[in-house]
C-alpha cells in the first residue's frame, strides 16, 4: 500500500448546505491512528460549521472545528467519529445526512468524479458498510463521488458554462481567476462567483501563488447516474 491511499473522497449538497467526506488509509508515522481524515460540513459560503480532522495528528492529536474554535478530541475510531459527526451536523440543522461511501471499483490514481442524485438517508447502510469493512482490515478502493438530493442542482453543475470553465482550465492551465475569465470573455466577478462554486463541491481546488489563487479541475472524467425507475422523479423537484 502506498504511504496514503484515498479510500473515500465523498461530498454531498443537501438543503444548501456542503458535506465533504476524505477518509484515507495511510502507514505515515505523523498519522499514528492509521488514517488520514476529514469530516467537514458547511454552507456554500465556505463558513465551516463543523470539522473533525488529523491534519497534525502527531503534534496536535484529533480535532474538532467549530465557529467557537478549534478543540483536541480523543480519536474513538474511525467508525464511531463518522457517527459523532452525523449525529452533530444532524442537530445543527434538522435534517438527515449520510454519504455514499459503498466500495466501487476505481483504482488510486482514478481521476473520474461520479455524481448521482438521490436522497440522502438511501446511503446509510452502505455508509456504515463500507466503513466497518475498512476498520475490519478489508479493501476498499478508492472512489470520488458527488451526491445531490435533487436534479436541478445536477443540471446547474453541468450547466454549458460550467462545462466550459472545467475544459478552459484543463486545456490552458489559467495561473488566475481573472486569466479564467479573459480566456472565457466573461466577467471577473461572475466567473469567480461559477469557481468559488465549483470549489466547494471539491470539482476544483485552488492552489495559492503568491497573490493568485490558480484553479485546478480535480478530474478528468464526470460520469452521471440517475434513476428512472418508478417513483425516482420525486428528486427532480428542488425542496420549497
């Protein structure tokens, strides 16, 4: 196994709000736990609302981010974290959430997002699932996927112009926001406000230089699946 191996790269867009899920497996001493984590829910914004993390496991231990700050936890197992962290983000909001995180065949260097729409609560069991079998020692290969809970939200993502912005940064690697935005003929401000986006569903990610945030497309390849079987359309509607 190589020193970190991405096991889940999860995120889900629910009710306005962004759930992220990056549980890796690693045989890095700063990591003694064995994992590499981040829990993290939030709005659109980009405020975090809650993250459970290991980012500095072997100076810093486990931690909890709040808006109140930043708290070092006791590290219950990777199983009984991800059930903290529903349950809390499940009282912060009144809603139900849980990631698909269900094992799929994709190798570590896959660079292939897969997006569905469905409701949250369906991947529960497989949540639970595919965690239990990564603290029994089983495989669970590596997977990234982006769940929304209606089909409006997917049509936005793939919208013509979103599609465009991806390919332009692939093809000319812009150094900038504003480079997007020249190469693209479109304003600075509604090309940023399109990337912010896209940077909080993790399509893309920024990479600081100095006083530029140059953007990188995550993936290569999107690939869609959406139901259509009886009963399945009652996700087109976006909630009132």
């Amino acid at each position: 196994m190589a020193d970190v191996e991405t096991v889940i790269d999860d995120t889900v867009k629910e009710d306005g709000y962004i759930t992220h899920i990056r549980v890796r497996k690693t045989t890095k001493d700063k990591y003694p736990c064995g994992w590499k984590y981040t829990l993290h829910f939030g709005t659109l914004e980009g405020e975090t609302l809650l993250r459970y993390d290991n980012a500095h496991e072997r100076t810093h231990g486990h931690d909890r981010h709040t808006a109140d700050g930043v708290e070092e936890i006791e590290f219950p197992g990777m199983m009984a974290l991800y059930d903290r962290f529903q349950e809390e983000i499940t009282k912060l909001t009144k809603i139900v959430w849980y990631p698909p995180l269900t094992p799929q065949t994709m190798t570590t260097e896959d660079r292939t997002l897969r997006i569905r729409v469905a409701d949250a609560e369906e991947a529960f069991d497989e949540t639970r699932e595919a965690i239990e079998a990564l603290e029994r020692g089983e495989e669970v290969e590596s997977r990234h996927t982006l769940t929304f809970e209606n089909e409006a939200d997917l049509a936005r993502l793939v919208s013509e112009t979103n599609l465009k912005l991806l390919r332009t940064i692939n093809e000319h690697e812009p150094e900038s926001i504003r480079q997007v935005a020249e190469l693209v003929d479109r304003d600075y401000r509604d090309v940023h406000r399109n990337l912010t986006e896209l940077e909080a569903l993790h399509v893309i990610e920024f990479v600081e230089e100095g006083q530029s945030r140059r953007p990188v497309v995550r993936y290569d390849d999107i690939e869609i699946y959406i139901d259509v079987s009886p009963g399945s359309g009652r996700r087109g509607v976006s909630p009132a």
